[in-house]
C-alpha cells in the first residue's frame, strides 16, 4: 500500500506542482511585457493564472499523500518530514497569499487605461520575486524528500 500511495504522491507532486511553479513563473515577464503595450492582450496572461488557480487546488493531493505515505512507513517525526511539511505550508500560502491575488490585480489592471497599468507594473515585477522564493521553496522540499538527512527508512 505504501508504494501506491508514493506513488500518487509523486505523480501528483509532477502533475500538479510542476504545472504551477512554471504557470507562476512565466507570469510576471509577460505580464510586464502586456501592461507595457500600448493595447495589451491578457488571453496569455488569463491562462497562466488559471493553470496556477486550478492546479494548485490539484496540489492538495500532494501533502495528502505525502502524510499517508509518513504515516505509513512511521516517519511523520522524522525532523526532513517535518521541515519538508513546514516548507510546503509556506509555499501553499506563498501562492495563495502573494502570488494568486497579485496576478489577479495585474489581470483586471491589464484591461484599464494605461495609467492603471502603470500603477500595478511595480508589482508585476515583484511579482517574479514571489515566484522565484515559491519555486525555491519547492525545490528544497523536494531535495529534502530525496535526501533524507537523518531518515531511518533511506539511503
């Protein structure tokens, strides 16, 4: 049961995780890029942030299973799992906090007149910061699930 359930937690971790951190991170260039233009064109932009919205609501999948998969083989103690669990609760409110709203605003700010769009490219441009730090973020976790300084059940 335990490689079933590693099993869907990686392949969700591909399917779902993957897909944001690059829909995020493909955002903020285009959406200065748009907000610069004389008459922008936000399909591209409409996208990218649906793909972040709807896959990370698929991302839930991704800690569900990683917990049935600790508890499982009697690891949720372990102190990698439990700075791996830490770090994805930060990436999840990165996302949630300071990457979904703000592509919304640059969205809505992207069909106003040109001095609204000036007025949010500052935040545009932080904007690939935030998702820098969400991809960090990931990747660590992911080192930390390969890695396993300290793990009773690996290498």
């Amino acid at each position: 049961m335990n490689k079933f359930l590693l099993s869907v937690h990686v392949l969700a971790a591909i399917l779902f995780i993957g897909p944001v951190t690059v829909a995020a991170s493909m955002f903020p260039p285009i959406a200065r890029r748009e907000l610069a233009a004389d008459q922008p064109q936000t399909a591209v932009l409409r996208t990218l942030h649906r793909i972040s919205t709807v896959y990370a609501i698929g991302g839930i999948a991704v800690p569900v299973f990683g917990i049935a998969v600790g508890a499982g083989l009697g690891v949720l103690g372990e102190v990698w799992l439990v700075i791996s669990m830490a770090l994805t609760a930060v990436a999840a409110g990165v996302l949630v906090v300071a990457v979904l709203p703000v592509q919304a605003e640059v969205i809505a700010a992207a069909d106003q007149d040109g001095a609204t769009r000036t007025a949010v490219l500052p935040r545009a441009r932080r904007l690939s910061m935030t998702t820098g730090m969400f991809g960090l973020l990931w990747a660590t976790v992911t080192v930390l699930m390969i890695v396993r300084p300290g793990s009773t059940t690996g290498v």
